[in-house]
C-alpha cells in the first residue's frame, strides 16, 4: 500500500536509520513499526500478570472425564498373533 508521510523531526529518521543499519527510508519504516506493534503487544500481556489463577496440580485430561470412566482417545491397536 502506497503512504506518503512527512517526518517533521529528520534527525529521528536518520537516527533510526543508521541504528538499525537499514538500507531504505522504508525499510526504516517498517521495522519500527512492527517492532512499536509487538512492544506493545508485550506490555499488555505483562499487565497481566498476577491476574490468572494458576493451579500446579490441574489436569486438563481428568477434568474433562470428571464423573467418566477413563477411556483412552485412541483405541489400543492389537497386535497380530503369529500362529505356529
């Protein structure tokens, strides 16, 4: 997708670009863009921290069967006799 933008502070591009070693004004561009995305993204999980309750001693497979008897997801394939 074509954007044309104006960066007003030319210093914060050519900053950039020369900290990161890019070729391309785009290139510049695009990685500070999805690296500010995936901080982001960072931050909101750190928020929530502390506010899951965790339990050690769940077992997803038992709970799911809770009240069942156990049976196994597969079936146990049979080995084939040998007869002598």
């Amino acid at each position: 997708m074509l954007t044309r933008i104006t960066i007003e502070d030319d210093r914060l591009l050519r900053q950039a670009h020369r900290l990161g070693g890019f070729r391309t004004k785009r290139e510049t561009v695009e990685t500070a863009l999805k690296e500010f995305i995936q901080h982001r993204g960072q931050k909101r999980l750190l928020k929530l921290i502390g506010t899951v309750d965790f339990r050690d001693d769940w077992d997803p497979i038992r709970e799911r069967h809770k009240g069942q008897p156990y049976k196994p997801l597969w079936p146990r394939k049979r080995k084939a006799s040998h007869a002598p």
